[in-house]
C-alpha cells in the first residue's frame, strides 16, 4: 500500500512539473497556427538535409520549452510542411538547446563548465544526425499516425481546395479534428486557410480579431485533450517504474566507465525529469558517476524518456519511435563513450 501511495505521489510531481510546460508548447502551437505566417517561416528553411536540421535543431532556441512542450510546436509545424530533417531536428533539440535549460545546466554544474558546453554539442550533434539520416523521408506521411498524416495530406494539398472552394465540402472533413471547425452556415473551416486570411493583431477591436481568438482557445483545447491523455499515460509508467524497479539496481551497474554510462541513460528514460530541472537531478549523483556519465544522462533524457515517447505516440507510429529510440540510444552512448577516453 505504501508503495502505491508513493507511485501515486511521482505520479502527480510528474504532472506538476510538465504539465505547465506541454502548456505551453500547446500554446506557442496554436499561437503558431493563427498568429504567425508559417508558410512564410517553413519556405526560409534550407533545402539541404543537413542545413534543414541545423536550422531545425537551432529553432529550439526560440522556444524555450521541454521535452513535453516541444511536442506540440513540432506537430504543427509538420502539418505545415516543415521539412522533415528540420522537424525530427527541433524535436530532439529543441528540450535542451534553449536559453533556460542552458542557464540551469550552468547553476547546478558552476563549477564544471565544460558539462555545459558538451551538452549543448552533444545534443545538436545526436539531432543534426538524426535529422539527416530520416530526411531519406522526404514525405513524412508514412511515419506518422493515420490521423495526423491525413492532415499534412489535406494542408498540402491547400491549393487545390481553395480552388474547389464554392463546391460543397465532403462531411468527412469534419472528422479531422484540430484542422476544420463547423462554420456558421454549417460548413467546414478551414483553420490554416482561416489563418492566413484574417487580418492582423494590431486591429484588436476587430470582429476578425475576436473570431480568431476563439479559434485559438479551440485549438489549444483540442491539443491539451489528445496530448494531455499521452502524459498522463507516460507520466504513469514512470513513477510505476520508479516506485516497483528499485533504484539501487539501476546505480549499482555505474561502477565501469561502460556500464556507469548504460546505468545513467536508463535512469534518464526512467525517472522523466523535466529537462529544465535535470541537471540538479543529475547532479546529485557527482560524487559517484563519471562526467561521461552525467552527459549521458543529461542529453539522453531530454531526446528519450518514457514520458517523451508517450507524447511522441501522438505523432509518429510506434515502429518510428522504436528506430528513434534505438539510434539516438547508440549515438548518445557513442558521444559519452568518446568524452570518457579523450577529455
């Protein structure tokens, strides 16, 4: 019974902690839909595989938000035709190469300035590469979930709905939540095609205006019930796994420069911690661990945990995840390997 009431407690510190971050990637999401020109955002974006996931991995630094925020930005962006490079690029950098995570990593590790500096170029290294190796992908529509792929298919193909736009509209695009919305006179809207014809912010008093505003309070509604339903999911296992896995299993495997590594990675997918707060989490166990091993933890967690891949679930299908897991798994363990025998 006690051990249900602590699952219950990480259960709940585990919501605490992201939910106001998936707030808020929810709400630079919708922000991104009615109240940015993301046509115009996505065509500045490089061709070329690897600039795309450069520019990718950097975007992240613009929105200062975690592995449970930068899930919803990273879906929309997709819906709009954000390259693929540059997408998987955001999603696996955007957690830890942004402002506030730099400057915690900073705080808890003052003294080792260098754990800072090889995050950061850990983590756009594991991101650039991923964000190369599935740009073989041009169209994204196979790795992503059924619904969400028919999204990207109807804004793609945009153009050739404005110009059927007097012909009556099939009822079956009701069915795509988050992308249409019922109309006044019973037809289908269109959010993206609504967005860019609505006029701009400084006309606040605009009935445009207030129309848009509530579009935006719908849209973040529906995000928050579809990714809101994933972190509770992830969130549970979690703490199931930090309560009923005991945690000395896990740190008395740290005791070898390749073992302390594989121990510091799966405590990351283990414990969940936010991505903001992990380097103090992390830095508990200095004394103990290697520094190769705290980088691992420290850019591993951030790209994959069970609470990510949860969230991830809302996006791609399972087997992509899978492959994701899988490589940024070998190249984190590569990197840390890497610093172990020459730094």
């Amino acid at each position: 019974m006690n051990q249900l009431h602590n699952a219950f407690t990480l259960f709940l510190s585990l919501l605490v902690e992201a939910f106001p971050f998936l707030l808020l990637g929810v709400l630079l999401s919708s922000a991104l839909l009615l109240f940015i020109d993301e046509g115009k955002l996505i065509r500045t974006m490089p061709q070329n595989a690897f600039l795309g996931a450069l520019a990718g991995s950097c975007i992240g630094f613009l929105f200062p938000v975690c592995e449970c925020g930068n899930v919803p930005v990273a879906r929309r962006l997709l819906m709009q035709g954000l390259p693929t490079s540059a997408a998987i690029g955001f999603l696996l950098a955007a957690p830890t190469i942004n402002p506030i995570v730099v400057w915690s990593t900073w705080v808890a590790f003052r003294d080792q300035p260098e754990i800072v500096v090889f995050r950061v170029i850990f983590s756009l290294m594991i991101a650039v590469t991923m964000g190369c190796i599935f740009s073989v992908q041009k169209d994204p529509r196979p790795l992503l979930q059924p619904l969400l792929a028919q999204r990207v298919a109807i804004v793609r193909n945009q153009s050739f709905r404005r110009v059927s736009q007097s012909k009556p509209q099939d009822s079956s695009m009701l069915l795509q939540s988050g992308t249409f919305l019922l109309g006044q006179p019973g037809n289908p809207i269109s959010l993206e095609s609504l967005a860019t014809s609505t006029m701009a912010l400084g006309e606040m008093g605009s009935p445009r205006f207030s129309q848009r505003l509530g579009l935006f309070v719908e849209n973040v509604v529906q995000e928050l019930r579809e990714l809101g339903g994933m972190l509770i999911f992830g969130s549970a296992i979690a703490a199931s796994l930090q309560v009923f896995v005991p945690r000395e299993i896990v740190l008395n495997l740290g005791q070898g420069t390749i073992s302390s590594i594989v121990a510091m990675m799966l405590l990351a997918a283990i414990v969940s911690i936010c991505s903001t707060v992990d380097s103090f989490f992390a830095l508990s166990f200095a004394s103990t661990f290697t520094t190769s091993s705290l980088l691992a933890f420290l850019v591993f967690g951030p790209m994959i945990d069970i609470k990510a891949i949860g969230l991830m679930l809302s996006i791609f299908k399972p087997r992509m995840i899978i492959y994701l897991f899988a490589l940024v798994a070998q190249l984190t363990f590569i990197l840390a390997l890497c610093h172990s025998y020459f730094f």
